[in-house]
C-alpha cells in the first residue's frame, strides 16, 4: 500500500479520499487554494499544501502547482477525485512520467473514452450495444444529411469533444437538420476546440443508466450493478438511486455481462462508469464512459455494503483483486439526493454562510459533506453543499429515511435544494418508479 496520497481535489470528496486512505494506514496531503485555508479538507489531512489563487485554473486546475506539492510533500501517488484534473489525459500522463501513481486508469484510456466517437467505435468492436448512427465522424452537412435520411428522424448531432449534454442538437426533419448540424458543430468548437460531430438515431424519454465497473489492468474486470440517474435537469443530476427500478433482472445481468465484456477487453485499470441510455422496451446504448469516481458512487457503496475508495486505492497500489463477481450483491436499496446551495426554484446559485446546520443521522443515513455550522459557501466552485445517502431494506423504505433525513436537514444563512428533493420524493410517478429524463422538466 502508499505511504502517502496527495488529494488534488477539494470538498466532499477530498474528505471521502482522507477517510479511505486513514482507514488503511496511508498519510494524506491536501492542496488549496487561498480562500480554501479553513476548509475541512485541509484540517483533516495530515499536511496541505496552498497551490495558488481561488479561480480553479490558477489552483485546482494547476498541474504545475499540484507537481510541485506532490514533490516537496513526498507523495507517491496522486488521487484526483472528480472534476477538475479526473479526466484531463495530459495530467494522467504527466503523473505516469513523473513517478507519482495516478489513482485511476491509465492516460490512454482516459484519452479514448474522452473522445466519445472514439469510445463509441471501440465500445461497439467489444459487443456493446450502441445506438444506430454514423460509422464514427461525419465529414460534413451533406454526409450529415445522406446518414440522417438512411437512420430516419428524429436524429442527434453530438460534439466528439463533448460529453455531458454539451455540444449536442436534436433535429425532427432534413428543414431542421442542416441548422442543428452547424450548430452542434460550432458549439463543438468553440467549448472544445473541436468541430468534429457525429450522428445518432435520438432515443425519445430514455432512462439514464449506468454501470460501475473495475478492472484490474490485467484484464479482469468486475461490476456493481447499475445506479439509476434520470432525476436531472439540464444534465445535472438531482438525485440517484441503486437498483434502478426500470430494469428486470434479465436486462440487469445482460447490463452487467456486457459491461464487464469491455472492461476486459480494454484491460482498463481501476473504476469507471459506463453510462446507457435504456429505452422503454428495456434495449440499452452504451453512451458515454466516464474515467473516475463519481459524485453519486455512495448509492453503490450502500447497495453492496462495498468501499469502492478503499478497491481503488487497493488497485493503484497493485494488490491483487480478489474480490469475485459473485462476492458482489444487491443487499438493498440506496438513493442519494444532491444539496446544492441553490434557488430550489430557479436553480440559481446561492454562496454565502452557512448560520445554522444539523445534518441528519441515525440507522441507514449517510451525509457526505465538507460543510459546518459557519461554513462559507464559496462563489468560485461547484454549488453541491452535501450529499445525503440512505440505505433501507427496500426502496420503500429508503424512500421513508430519505423523506425523514431530509425533515433533520437543516441548512440556515443560504437557500438550498432541500425543499426540491422533498417535493420529488412526494411525486406520485416516483413513487411508483416512472421516471425517465424527461421527469423533473415534465412535473416541476
Ligand atoms: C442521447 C439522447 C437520446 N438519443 N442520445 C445527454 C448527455 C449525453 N451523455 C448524451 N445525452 C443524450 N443522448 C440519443 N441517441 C438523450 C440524451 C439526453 C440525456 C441523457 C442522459 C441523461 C439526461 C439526458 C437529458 C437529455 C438528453
């Protein structure tokens, strides 16, 4: 195991990184900016390190300053959380060449799955499911159109650099294509620096399912099962679940098989997500695969009783997976709701401080937060203020603890999505699991 792990990250997940390494005997460093000097993360580590001013590029955004930390600290290896540098190739690389352990894949294969036509090509050559479309990029409008007319419309021109929502146009006939094709094309540039575009049948109202998966490098791979995350709005998650509820068993084990297929396959080292889009006869499309520990990674925790920080600190480390596929288990229903500190109406930014907070506790209630009763949100970064994560026997159940673990919830000084998520949790379609990505624009 590591003597020591540099955290190039700040928040919640810092502290869910510190947690995991203190828990086998491993020393942290923290970095942080100039206005991050009170947080927990840097009282809790055992030393940090100031990188640079509060705007993300000049401090977590940093590699030079994070290289000069991880050197003067004496880290052997470097765990980078989620967002920031998680997925940025170039830093993967330059940690690889300096002899600090990126705790996650390989450069590589976070370069392949950051071009999502790339990654869609080499999904498809593993036998995962894609949805019908272009045979990778498309040259132009007119290669464009000839593709649209033979997949038939509606049709999405997605950015090759993009991901998460951005860069992407529906078009309903050939009038509207042309416009969406220059659009998805010129959005593409301008946000990534790449106009390259492809084309997909658009799937209407799909749910939005992922599986986590682990390889080991060496070409063993294992899943945990799926977490449902078609609570969202403009692609930001509101709220996720494990098990979904839109899936039989029959679809949750061909999920997972196929999932495992390609992380095997690649010999993709450490976690990932492979994200699906799954229609409502139950066919699932591989979407997009994310190279890093995700925001919503407690759901699985919960749901398998298994410390997923704990399996990627193991793995970077080189210890052998032993962990078997059938170890793995659905030992009941977890669901986490993202608070953020904004308008639950407008869904506005709220910074500010925090006068007043009682965070919720008892059996099978979990609060992932790097927040404290005079606390000052701060404008430069992301606005998540907490997660809140429960398990229950069943997801009615969870249902019942999360409603009664939001009522504890109490944030004062700044406005916050709790009342949303109570609101959710009330809606007749979710409760009887009738959600799709459409939800939340459908009813709120
Ligand atoms: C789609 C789609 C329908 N059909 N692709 C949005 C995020 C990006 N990862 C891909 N996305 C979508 N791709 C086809 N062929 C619908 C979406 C989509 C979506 C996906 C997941 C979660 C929320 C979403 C909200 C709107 C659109």
């Amino acid at each position: 195991m590591f003597n020591k792990v540099l955290i190039a990250n700040r928040g919640e997940i810092a502290l869910r990184i510190i947690r995991a390494c203190r828990e086998l005997n491993v020393k942290t460093v923290a970095v942080y900016s100039d206005v991050d000097r009170d947080s927990l993360h840097v009282a809790m580590a055992d030393e940090a390190v100031c990188i640079g001013p509060a705007q993300s590029r000049a401090s977590y955004l940093n590699v030079k300053s994070i290289m000069a930390a991880a050197e003067i600290a004496d880290a052997d290896a470097i765990h980078p959380g989620y967002g920031f540098l998680a997925e940025n190739e170039d830093f993967a690389a330059i940690c690889e060449e300096s002899g600090f352990k990126f705790i996650g894949p390989s450069s590589k294969h976070i370069g392949m799955m950051g071009n999502k036509s790339a990654a869609k090509d080499a999904m498809k050559k593993f036998g995962v499911p894609v949805v019908p479309g272009s045979d990778g990029s498309v040259a132009d409008v007119k290669e464009g159109l000839e593709i649209a007319k033979q997949i038939g419309f509606p049709v999405i021109i997605k950015a090759a650099a993009g991901g998460g929502g951005k860069g992407m146009r529906v078009a309903h006939n050939e009038m509207s294509f042309l416009n969406a094709f220059e659009m998805a094309r010129a959005e593409g540039a301008n946000a990534f620096g790449s106009d390259e575009v492809y084309i997909e049948k658009f799937i209407e109202e799909p749910r939005h399912v992922e599986i986590q998966v682990f390889g080991d490098g060496k070409g063993k791979g294992l899943h945990f099962f799926e977490r449902e995350c078609s609570i969202q709005r403009r692609h930001q998650k509101l709220l996720e679940e494990a098990p979904s509820t839109g899936i039989s068993q029959a679809t949750r084990k061909k999920m997972g098989d196929t999932s495992v297929q390609a992380v095997q396959a690649l010999q993709y080292e450490n976690a990932g997500t492979i994200e699906y889009l799954v229609d409502k006869y139950e066919n699932f499309y591989f979407m997009e695969m994310n190279t890093r520990i995700q925001v919503e990674h407690p759901v699985t925790e919960m749901m398998t009783n298994i410390d997923l920080l704990q399996l990627q600190l193991r793995i970077a480390a080189g210890e052998p997976l032993e962990l078997k596929q059938e170890d793995i288990r659905i030992v009941g229903h977890a669901i986490e709701c993202r608070i953020n500190a904004e308008d639950p109406e407008t869904f506005r930014p709220c910074p500010g401080t925090i006068s007043g907070y009682n965070t919720p506790g008892g059996f099978g209630t979990r609060v992932d937060s790097a927040c404290y009763d005079g606390y000052t949100v701060l404008p430069y970064y992301d606005s998540m203020i907490a997660k809140l994560i429960v398990f229950g026997k069943n997801r009615e159940m969870a249902i019942a603890r999360m409603k009664r673990a939001l009522d504890e919830f109490v944030v004062e000084g700044i406005k916050t999505t709790i009342p949303l998520h109570k609101r959710i949790l009330d809606h007749h379609a979710f409760i009887k699991g009738e959600i799709s990505t459409a939800f939340i624009e459908r009813y709120f």
